[in-house]
C-alpha cells in the first residue's frame, strides 16, 4: 500500500522537493504501516511557497469573479469524479472507513468548490446614500491567505479554506496537519488541472513550527486553523502580535439534548453519528448527551443494543462502519479518558476496550463507548477526548440542562431532539453554540455558516459569511457637489 506522492510540496503549479527537510512518516492507522514518506518544509520552501503566491495573486484578484468561479466549478466537478481515489487516500491517510470518506471528504470539498464559484459574483459591497453625496463600499480580497488544517477531514478542510479564499481573489497556502499530508496534493494536483494559474495554491508540509513561520511572515494577510483551543490559542496570539486577520475553527464538548416527547430511535440515530462517526474525531461531536429522566432507561438500553451493533474492522471494507483513531498517542489519549470515566464512577454501558482483530493487530482501535451515570464535574464530560466515547448524561427540567449545557468554556455546536417544536427554538435561542441542531445532529452544508462561540474559535467558515472573513471592505465617498471648505 503505497501512496508516495511525487514530492512533499506543491508550489507554484508543481511538485518541489527538499530533503533537507525533517523526515515526515505517513502511517496507515488501521495496521501501522508505512504508506508514504515526506520532508516537513525548510525556511526555503516557505519562502518559494508565499513568494510564489503573492506573485500570482493581483492578477487572480483583478479577474471578474465569475470568471475565477469557472475555474473553482471545473475543480470541483474533477474532485468528483475521482472521488473513489480520493476517498481511498483519504482512508489510508485517517483510516476513516472508505463508507464514510465516500461521502464526506472529497464530496463535502466539492460542494464548498461548486458554491463559492457561484455565490462569490453575488457578494458585493453596499450602495450608501448620504443625501446628495453618496457612498459604496467594495469586498476586497486580503492578499495572500494562509489555511492550516487538522487530521480529521484533510481535504475538506484544505477546500472548505482555499475555495472561499480563492473565490474571493485571494492566493493560498496550506499547510496540512502532519498526520495527513496527502490529499491536499491531490487537491493542488487538481487545482492546476481545472486551470488554476500557477502560484494561487500552494502545499507545503510540516509540524507546528511551519505552521507558525507561515503565520508570521510578513507577505501572510491573514490565517484560517482548524485544531485544538490550545494550538488556537498560539495562533491567534501569533496572528495577533502581526496584526493579521485570524480564524479558528476549534474544539468543542458539544451538548446534544433529548427531550422525553423525542423521536428516541431517531435520537439515539443522532447521539451515534455524533460520537462514532469518524471514530469519534469530530470537532462538533455532541459528546455530554444530556436524557430526560423519565426516557433516559430506554434510551441507553436501545443506544446499547445498537452501538454493539456497529461494524468496526478494515477501513477499506465497504460494509465496515468505524475503523481506527488517527495515531498510537491519539489512541492512548483515549484509553486514558476510558480508565479516568471508570476511576470518576461512570458506568460503563459498552465499549472501553482496544480490540485486536485479525490483520490489524497494529491498528489504533478503540471500541465504540458509551458511559452512564456521568456528572458535569467528572473529566470524560469536561474535556475534549476526540474519540468515540460518550457520555449519557440525566437531567429533569427544561432550564436545569441549558443552565448545565452551557457550563463548559467550549461553545462549538449542539443539538435538541425534541416533537415540540417551540421548545427546540427556545432552547436553541439560549444555548451558547455556534452551530445548533434541532432533531438532527453533525450535518454542515456548505450553505450553512459553521464555527465557534467562546473558546471554540472566532470567524465562521462557510456560507456566505466566510467570504467576508476572506475579504476587507473599502468605503467610498463620492461628492457629487462642491467641496465645502472654511479655508
Ligand atoms: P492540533 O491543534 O494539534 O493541530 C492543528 C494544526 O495546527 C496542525 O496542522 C499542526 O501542525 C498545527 N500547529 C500546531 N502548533 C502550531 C503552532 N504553534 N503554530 C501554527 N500551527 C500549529 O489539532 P489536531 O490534533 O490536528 O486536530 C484535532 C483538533 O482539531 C481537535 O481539537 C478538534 O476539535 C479540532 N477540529 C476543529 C474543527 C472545527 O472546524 N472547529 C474541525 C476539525 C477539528
């Protein structure tokens, strides 16, 4: 299983190479193996790669916006029909089961390709009528945009960033998490092939310290991270002391609320995709799954009977529905939240082992788990595990879990399930989340704005929203009679 790509970076409409580089093992999360080796990038490939990018990017800037959106809509019909190759890196470099990246990873890219090619021509400035004089204001690109992207969705991530930027007649570079380097080549690979001009999005490898020199550099307008609150933290200090634009998508430990009058199988259908979908590595994971008291017994029993029911083995087997974390520490980070929610006094309900299966003995696993009987003080509802742990949560009243599902610092996402519609709005309207659910959980349409309140992050991705992040707005004022001067 070899997936070497022609080189580690893609700068200027090609692949480079720098050995001098640290050495970057890219390994196959369901057996350990070793499936591709790349070279972090140097200061000199940094350098090429922004150099590059602010080259290209007033031309890019001064073309009409439908005429940049032609290029993003070829791009993403190219994504679409390799998708089957696409999601087969994307399984290799995860090892997110081939069910899945089937359907949200190149797929979820091309959408985000197909809707700013067509919204960027509707997003314009403002007309400003002052009484005779008047004035516009005008959506101006950045100049040259930085994305740096985490390991669980590489290369939705590295479209959900670029295609919004591009859009908008930015130029781009991006730096994928180190764990994933692989589909945002082919990403770039793609790009060029749709006739993207040279230079306007640009690859680079490495670990933080990369991820760092990009954002301080003085050709860099502006950065888009999607990781943890402590890396966000950094960046936007870092962002901050350059005085750049600044977006983090960040983590989260999302309340998910279950009314006694919901729908339960369609509840429980929701609690699952939003704590085991991606082997429970997703930023908006409803992970404190709050029960009314009174449904919370049948809850748990059909949540049990239908999460032992779940599939987990080879990630390329099309009926296999969960396969392994992304990394060995990844996968003693969550072992270790297993024994804190056991020595904290959760029940265990299911899960909570590392299974070995045949073939895999060297693949991260861990079982998909639900906890009971879990208190708002204990770690496993507190912290952000990042694996496919959840904690069952009771409560009583209306106001009792808003006041408790709003007690963490996180504010990334949420989700109601409940038949009484007034009451999914009203909850909502108080819950302190950046993206809310009501009787669905983790879907993220790319017409939909998505990001965090409160430590989650600041900005939002997506919707029309995120092509002002990616942009700056100029006023003018225009007189339209003589200037009054007392001099
Ligand atoms: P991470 O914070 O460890 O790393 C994220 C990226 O930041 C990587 O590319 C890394 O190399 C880079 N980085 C690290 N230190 C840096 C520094 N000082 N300066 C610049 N760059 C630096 O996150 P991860 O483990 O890759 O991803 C998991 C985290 O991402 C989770 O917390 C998850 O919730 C979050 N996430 C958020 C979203 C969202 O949209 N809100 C989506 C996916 C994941």
């Amino acid at each position: 299983m070899n997936v070497q790509p022609k080189a580690s970076h893609y700068i200027n409409g090609r692949f480079v190479e720098d050995e001098g580089g640290s050495v970057l093992d890219v390994i196959y999360p369901a057996t350990g193996e070793m499936i591709a080796k790349l070279h972090a990038a140097t200061p000199n490939i940094v350098e090429l790669a922004l150099e590059a990018a602010r080259t290209a990017q007033g031309e890019w800037a001064r073309l009409k916006p439908v005429e940049r959106g032609r290029i993003l809509r070829r791009a993403a019909d190219l994504l679409r029909e390799r998708n089957a190759d696409l999601s087969r890196i994307e399984t290799l470099d995860t090892g997110k089961p081939i069910q899945e990246t089937l359907v949200a990873d190149a797929a979820s890219a091309a959408d985000a390709l197909e809707f700013f090619a067509g919204a960027v021509a509707a997003f314009n400035g403002e007309f400003v009528d002052l009484g005779g004089p008047f004035g516009y204001t005008r959506r101006e690109p950045l100049g040259v945009c930085v994305g740096i992207g985490a390991w669980n969705y590489p290369i939705q991530i590295a479209a959900w960033k670029s295609g919004p930027a591009l859009a908008m007649g930015n130029a781009f570079v991006f730096k994928p998490s180190e764990n994933t380097p692989l589909s945002a080549l082919a990403l770039a690979e793609i790009y060029t092939e749709a006739g993207l001009p040279d230079g306007l999005f640009n690859v680079v490898q490495g670990f933080g310290d990369v991820g760092a020199a990009l954002v301080s550099h003085p050709v860099t307008a502006k950065v888009s991270l999607t990781g943890s609150v402590p890396t966000g933290k950094k960046v936007m200090g870092l962002a901050g002391s350059h005085m750049k634009h600044a977006t983090m998508e960040l983590g989260g430990k999302s309340p998910l609320i279950v009314f006694e009058d919901a729908d339960l199988e369609n509840a429980i259908g929701g609690a699952m995709l939003g704590n085991f979908y991606s082997s429970g590595q997703v930023c908006s994971n409803g992970t404190r799954v709050f029960v009314q008291r009174n449904v919370h017994d049948r809850f748990v029993s059909r949540l049990v009977e239908r999460t032992k029911a779940i599939r987990m083995g080879d990630p390329l087997d099309p009926d296999v529905q969960m396969g392994p974390l992304m990394n060995k520490s990844q996968h003693a980070k969550v072992m270790d939240y297993i024994a804190a929610g056991k020595s904290e006094g959760a029940t265990l309900a299911t899960g909570g082992n590392a299974p070995t299966m045949q073939g895999f003995e060297n693949g991260f696993f861990v079982e998909p788990t639900v906890f009971t009987g879990v208190t708002d003080e204990m770690r496993i509802a507190r912290e952000e595990i990042f694996g496919p742990v959840m904690s069952v949560l009771a409560f009583d009243t209306e106001d009792e879990v808003v006041t408790r599902a709003n007690n963490t610092e996180f504010g990334l996402a949420a989700g109601v399930f409940t038949r009484d519609l007034s009451r999914g709005h009203r909850v909502v309207g108080q819950l302190q989340a950046g993206t809310c659910w009501i009787n669905a959980y983790n879907l993220t349409p790319v017409e939909l704005p998505f990001g965090g309140a409160k430590a989650s992050g600041i900005g939002r991705e997506n919707g029309l929203a995120v092509l002002g992040h990616y942009s700056q707005l100029k006023s003018v004022y225009v007189e339209t009679g003589d200037v009054q001067s007392p001099y």
